[in-house]
C-alpha cells in the first residue's frame, strides 16, 4: 500500500533515516524539520500519516499533535509520536493529546514498518467510511436540488443549528451531528413519488402518509453507517412536536431528542424567512413571532426557542455564503 507519509523532526540524520526505511517500502516521504513547517505542508495536502518527534524548535510535536486532532479535517490523520527510551512521560501526554501509537528511538526498522502498516490499513477503512458520509450527505442535498425554492436550505439548517448547539455547550460529536442532519434529515423523501412530493395542491389523507414515511425511510437509508448514529434520532424524530401530535413516534416534550429539538427550531426558523412559490419570506422579526404563536401551542422547545431569539437578535445569525459551503463539503 504505497502512501505519503510525513516525517517531523529536527535531526536531519533522522529524518533521512526514516526517509530512506520508508521509501523502501514503498512510500511518498516528505519531511519537516520543525512544527510550523510541518503544519504548512499538513495544510496544502495532507499526508496519510505523520511521524512527529515530540522535542521540536518552537512548538513541540505534542502542541502540533493536539492541534491537528482538534481539526475535524485532519483528525483521521493517523500520528505516530517518536519518543525517546526513557521518557514514559511523553507517552502518557501523547495518549492525552489523541496520537495514534509511539515509536521509540532509535528506531527499529520492522517495528517501524509494522506500526505504519497497522495505521494506515486503519486509515484506508476510515478513508472508505468517509467516503460513503459523503455520498449520502451529496444524496441529501440533491433531495433539496429537485426544488429550486429550497437551495441552501440545508446549509443554513446546518449553521443555524450548529450555532444554536454551540450556545447550549454540545459537544463536537452532536455539533457534527446537526451539521449532518442538516443536509441528510429529509434524504427519506427519495423514497416518496414525485407527484406527491411536487403536487401543487394539498395532499390526501394516503398521500400524507406515504409523505410522512420519510423520516422512517431515512433511517433506514443512514442507519448501516456507523458514523451516521447520532444523526439517526434527529432524522426519524425531526417532523415530533412538543405535544405530542407529531410524527412518526408522537413523542412529547423531553422525548423528542434534544438534537431533533435543536433542528426543528433551525428549520422552521429557515422555512419561514425564505420565499417559497405559496409565500413571501418574512423578516426576522415576524418568523420569530410566528414561532413564538407555535411554541405556545406546544409545537416547539420554548426554552431552544428563546436561547436561538437570543442569538438571532444578539449576536445575529451567521451568513451564508452558498459558494463557500459547497466549497467547504467537496473538501471533506
Ligand atoms: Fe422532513
């Protein structure tokens, strides 16, 4: 499996130690001799793996280490930290600052080898699931394609909520999760016809039904993807209402997931200050009036509501720049 590896280190006899053993392998190596050089190179293209001395000028390898696995981007990227005989310390704070295994100098050259191996064969099956997050998040969003009105509409569902998430101190994981959801929540409408989806009129009593499946139907789509888990609650829960005459499980108050709960406020909020061909957009004050007339009829989480009112008058909303996000989900 031939990959491109980065060495860091600030001794040059070790890095073309390392080079030379990595090269026969098979490998693309390129090399750093300090932490900022190595962050520049990480950053214009990223290696499959790192091999990162902990004593760097500057900063250490254990900073930059900390740094790339706080970078949802770079996380993956399998590190090995090279540390010497006896410092055990080392070890203990690489564990802490998320690296993937160690090496000990001087380093044998079968265990080297043995190491990049295991990482990177784990690499390639992170590589794959990533993969398949991106066909179903690019399947969501060619949901959204099919109606011209709804452009962006993910997108903004996504930073709405993740800025709302943020306000209530969710952790990465669910801020990961709304952020998904936001593009991927309505995937199961795939499985609904297009003369009910399109239909200009309101629908049956049958055509609601089959409309309403797709919230089962898109749990069903994601649930095989391990990394899809915590997003599958808010797809099958996003349509609940706090009083319980929601669907599909008709859950009430508490028991409507707290990140389908972040979602639905995003999306209504969107929903309602976009044009749609039935509608004007309405102002920001008037969408939240409006949803504050729904979260008094016990539709909405009034306590999510008045935090996100917060922000949107506060703070004010983040903007959204279409071109950006499109950019920003081709690089992920
Ligand atoms: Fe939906």
């Amino acid at each position: 499996m031939r990959a491109t590896v980065l060495v860091v280190d600030d001794e040059l006899s070790q890095r073309e130690l390392l080079t030379e053993l990595l090269e026969l392998e098979g490998h693309e190596v390129f090399s750093a001799g300090d932490a900022l050089r190595a962050s520049q190179m990480i950053g214009s293209q990223p290696p499959d793996i790192i091999l990162l001395d902990v004593n760097l000028p500057y900063k250490n390898g254990l900073e930059l280490c900390r740094e790339l696995k706080a970078q949802e981007e770079l996380c993956l990227i399998p590190v090995i930290m090279v540390t010497g005989m006896t410092e055990a310390q080392d070890r203990i704070r690489g564990i802490e600052v998320g690296a993937d295994d160690f090496l000990t100098k001087p380093v044998d050259r079968f265990e080297l080898i043995a190491r990049v191996r295991s990482l990177l064969k784990r690499k390639e099956y992170t590589d794959e699931l990533d993969r398949a997050d991106n066909v179903l998040m690019a399947l969501g969003s060619s949901i959204e394609a099919k109606d011209p009105y709804t452009e962006g509409h993910c997108m903004r569902i996504a930073l709405y909520s993740q800025e709302l998430g943020r306000a209530i101190g969710l952790p990465r994981e669910d801020l990961r999760a709304l952020r998904i959801a936001g593009c991927v929540h309505d995937i199961g409408k795939i499985g609904v016809p297009d003369a009910i989806l399109l239909k200009k009129g309101p629908l049956t009593a049958a055509e609601w039904d089959i409309m309403r499946s797709h919230t089962l139907i898109g749990e069903r789509i994601c649930r095989p993807l391990r990394s899809f888990q915590p997003v599958l609650p808010i797809i099958r829960n996003h349509h609940e209402k706090q009083d319980g005459s929601g669907y599909p499980d008709g859950l009430r108050g508490s028991e409507v997931p707290l990140l389908a709960r972040v979602m639905q406020i995003a999306d209504i909020f969107d929903a309602l200050t976009t044009e749609r061909p039935y509608k004007a957009a309405l102002s920001l004050d008037a969408a939240l009036q409006q949803m504050q007339v729904e979260v008094d009829r016990s539709w909405w989480d009034p306590t999510l509501f008045s935090i996100f009112s917060e922000i949107a008058h506060l703070e004010g909303l983040p903007r959204v720049d279409l071109a950006e996000f499109k950019n920003d989900q081709d690089h992920e």
